[in-house]
C-alpha cells in the first residue's frame, strides 16, 4: 500500500474536484464494496488536447479529465459503472458523470475487464444505473 504514495502514482486534481465531487464517490465505493462483497475498481487520469504541466520542471502532466470504472462480479447480478469527471471547479454529480463501461472504454482506449466471458463482459459493458447499485446515503445527491 505504501507504493501508491509515491509521487510517480499520482496525478493532480483540482481541490474542488478531489474534495467534493472525486470523494463521494470514494465514499459510494466503499458503500458498494460493503454491499456486494467486493468490487473492482479501476482509475486514470485523460489528457486532451494540449497538456497543460505542474511547474516546468517537475513535467507533471494535469489531466483535463479522470475515469473510475466499477466492477461488481457477484455471481448471477454482475454489473458495472462508469465516470468520467472533469479536472475542473464545476459541480460533477455522479448523475451527471455516469456513463457506460464502453464509453470509458471509447475514450480511454483500454479494454477493461477483458478476462470475464464475453456474455457477461457484453452485458455490464453496455449498461450503467446507479439504481442498480442500490440507495446511497444522502450526502451522495443534490
């Protein structure tokens, strides 16, 4: 665990973003792990266009954008969810920044969860609905 702290695993956030927005859904995570058991969790950063840098000689790159893909394999209610929020002030509910595993897929150019089979894989890929997930507490909607 101590590895993810090193400066090379990180990537800069806007304090509104990582504050607010980024930490409920850190917080809905933790909820969701509760109550399905345990659950994937893939993250990174999207640069678009020009890349704007933390100080010239750091040459730490600031991402225009960050996706957070979920991953829920119980058995028989596989499902999946996607993010993409932007590195910026502006409020990002996670009502507006979900999306589908396949447009993160889209954008980013990964191909993720490739090992599970491909009905399986196809199915949670193409859907995404936070009701899905079951209610979460209140601090998590407008």
């Amino acid at each position: 665990m101590s590895d993810s702290f090193y400066m090379t695993n990180m990537c800069p956030q806007t304090i509104e973003l990582n504050k607010t927005w980024w930490d409920m859904l850190e917080r809905a995570e933790r909820q969701w792990a509760r109550q399905e058991g345990s659950v994937y969790i893939v993250c990174g950063p999207i640069f678009d266009g020009k890349q704007k840098s933390l100080k010239k000689k750091f040459y730490v790159g600031i991402p225009n954008r960050f996706f957070k893909v979920i991953l829920s394999t119980k058995k028989g209610q596989e499902k999946a969810l996607g993010f993409i929020y932007r590195n910026d002030a502006s409020e990002q509910y996670m009502e507006e920044t979900l999306c589908t595993i396949d447009q993160v897929e889209k954008v980013t150019g990964y191909d993720f969860f490739s090992n599970l089979p491909d009905d399986i894989e196809n199915v949670v890929e193409a859907h995404a609905s936070l009701s899905d997930w079951g209610k979460l507490e209140p601090y998590q909607f407008k």
